[in-house]
C-alpha cells in the first residue's frame, strides 16, 4: 500500500488477490445460494398437537355390580364374543350367621319347602275338588234316576186312585140300592183315600228329590268356580313364595349377564375378589363398533383445525420412536369446551401436557387402522389407550413463512 502512496514513475501498481481471499468468496456465495435454495424449495408443516383416547363409535358399555360381594365364577375371557343374555360373572352376597350359618341359604331353604308344601297341597285340592266332582254326578245321577222312578209310580197312583174313585162311586150306588152295608161302603171310602195319600206322598217325594237335583246341580256348576279360587289362592301364595325366594336367591347369588352383544374387554374382576358397585366388572365393546380417537386440545391448539385434516397419531402403549406414527383423519370438532374437571378421570393430566388449565375442546379422529404393527404383527387397539396426535395444519415454502410478517402488514395496509 505504500507503494501506491510512492511516486507512480514506474506505472500502476496491482495487487494481486490472495488464495484464501477467493476461496472465501467462493464459499459466500455457495452458502448464499443454499440458504435461497433452502428457502424457496425447503417446506415447514405447521402442527397443532393433541391429546386423548381410543373410545368405541357407538361408546363403552361398563357392566357394573348391582350390590357389593364375592366373585365366584367369571365366564368370559379378554376380547370373548358375547350376545345379550349370556352370564359374565357370578357374585355372591351370602351373610354368615354363628347359630345357623349361611343365612341366605337356610332362607332359600325354608322359602323352597314352603314352596312344595304349597305344590303338595294345590295336588290335594284338585284331588279332593275330583272326588267331590265325581260324588256330586253320581248322586245326581241317581236322584235323577229316582226322578224317573217316582214319575213311573206316579203315573201308576193315579191309576190307583181312579180305580178307587170308581169303586167308591159303585159301593154308593149299591148301598142307596140297599145291596151293600155302610161298614164295605166305608171300606171302599178308606181304600180311596188310601190311595190318594200314597200318591200325595209319591209327588212329594217327587218334589224333595226335584229340589235335591237342582242343589246338587248348582253345587256341580259352582265347584269349578270354587275349585279356581281355592287353586288362585294357592298359587297367590305360591307366587309370593316364589318372589321371596327369588330375592333371597338374589341376594345370595347374582349372576350378571351381558347387557347387549360385543366383544369383553377391560375385565377387573377376579375371582374370589370383591366386587364394587362403584367399580365396573369388565366392559363390552359393542358388536360392529369401530375405535375412534376422543383427543382434546386448548383454543390456541385448535383455531386452525378443521375436519377431514391429516393426523399424525401415537400411542403411549406403543412409542413412537420404536414403532412409528399412524394415521388419521378429523372427524369433528365440538363448538364448546369442557373444563378440566369434566374431563374423563385417564386424562386428569391433560392440562399439564399443555402446560395451563384452560378449557379444552374435544376433536373426533377416525383412524386409518384399527391395528398396529409391532415385531412383524398386526396388533389390535383396545379401548382406553391414551394417544397424542400431531394435526397437520398447513404445509408451507420457508420463504412464504420468513415473508410472512411482510405478507400480514401489507394486507393491512391494503386494508
């Protein structure tokens, strides 16, 4: 550089670029041109991430304990096919007495002897109702015969007293002639009369036995009337046993059945353990019934989330880094939040996944598969695996979102 300063009586003086000069020029340039590669050709995905669980389409039916006991026989195995009806698990609430032991038992026991006392005596009454069913035809039937008989005698008396009418009248005739005596007239007047108390006692007793049919047919057509009540009352007494018996078998042993067909999952019970009301038993994925994500995100986290969005989901169960993400679809998006309190008790720790306790609103994700991949192997998904998912907002150049504060105070300008 003092050369230049000198007098230039020799001419110009140049000086000459050292190596590194170029070299770091060159690389200027090639990083200039790759960072404008990176920004025009390079995207950015926007994502929102969320959080939830698997939930059956048509929901999770939990088979809870009526009361609280023991378990004693479960019939179902995790993921058995079951149809509405179909026994689940057997509970009992038997009481220990120190004098008589099972108290139930010994209930269901007096309650089942009183039952075939009842069945014993109902067997009487109808033989007792046939036997006096059977006497009432005959003795009608005979009285009915007496009937006959009495009006062939009858008709036969009155002959009789014809006869001896006509006879009377003769024995007149021959006395006032003065063939005859008064004492064979008299005679003649007793034979007469004779005659017509036989026959007065005849219809009589035609008339007593005319009396004793119709009672005896009346107590024919109201024995079956009685026979109804007396068996009602029986079987009044019965039913009331029955019921009995029924609530102490009840309270003794329950069976609890299937509620509607699906598949058994999430089974707690155990046998020999002890069932809670408050606690389900197992659960029932109803039949036909397709999983779907319940996942739930802040305001902040959904504002650009709209259905039928791509998403990216992972299981806990199944880390992401080992086994991959899977995909997904948004369904919906619920138009009002839930407080953290109303949220189920398996995501109590949502909030802090987004690190504040605001409300949250709930997006329906259908899923792409009903199975992971794990080892090789198709996997099913069970109800009530926790996930998160990452919602592919938007995908974007790098320039367009460098740009993109410009892009915003110009639209406003042009506002």
């Amino acid at each position: 550089m003092l050369a230049e300063r000198q007098t230039k009586w020799l001419g110009t003086v140049l000086v000459t670029p050292r190596l590194s000069h170029r070299l770091f020029t060159v690389f200027a340039a090639l990083a200039a041109a790759a960072i404008l590669g990176l920004l025009f050709f390079a995207d950015y995905t926007r994502k929102a991430r969320i959080a939830g669980w698997l939930v059956p389409q048509q929901g999770l039916m939990r088979v809870h304990s009526p009361q609280a006991g023991v378990v004693t026989q479960i019939y179902v195995k995790e993921g058995a096919e079951v149809h509405t009806g179909d026994s689940l698990v057997v509970l009992s609430a038997e009481l220990q007495s120190a004098s008589r032991g099972a108290t139930q038992a010994e209930i269901a026991r007096q309650l089942a002897a009183q039952r075939d006392s009842l069945a014993d005596e109902r067997r009487q009454h109808e033989r007792l109702l046939a036997q006096q069913a059977r006497a009432l035809s005959e003795r009608l039937g005979t009285l009915q015969s007496e009937q006959l008989q009495l009006k062939s005698e009858i008709s036969l008396q009155k002959s009789r007293v014809g006869l001896a009418e006509k006879s009377e009248r003769r024995q007149i005739e021959l006395r006032e002639r003065g063939f005859i005596s008064d004492q064979q007239l008299l005679r003649a007047e007793d034979t007469k009369l004779e005659q017509a108390s036989r026959l007065h006692a005849l219809e009589r007793d035609r008339i007593v036995t005319l009396r004793d049919s119709l009672r005896l047919e009346s107590e024919l057509r109201d024995l079956p009337l009685k026979a109804r009540a007396q068996i009602a009352n029986i079987e009044r007494n019965t039913a009331q046993v029955e019921q009995a018996l029924a609530e102490a078998e009840s309270r003794r042993e329950i069976v609890i059945p299937a509620p509607q067909d699906g598949t058994v999952t999430a089974i707690q019970a155990e046998r020999g353990g002890r069932a809670n009301p408050n606690v389900p038993l197992l659960s029932i994925v109803p039949a036909g019934s397709h999983l779907e994500g319940h996942m739930f995100g802040p305001s902040r986290a959904i504002g650009f989330v709209r259905p039928g969005q791509r998403v990216l989901v992972r299981y806990q169960a199944y880390p992401y880094q080992k086994f991959g993400h899977y995909e997904g679809f948004v369904d919906n998006i619920s138009r009002s939040a839930v407080s953290p309190g109303e949220l189920p008790p398996q995501l109590a720790g949502l909030t802090s996944l987004y690190g504040t306790n605001e409300p949250v609103y709930r997006i329906t994700v259908s899923l792409a598969s009903q199975t992971v991949t794990a080892y090789g192997k198709p996997v099913p998904l069970q109800p009530g695996m926790q996930l998160e998912a990452d919602v592919v907002i938007e995908t974007r150049k790098l320039i367009e979102w460098v740009l993109d504060p410009l892009f915003t105070i110009t639209g406003k300008w042009h506002g």
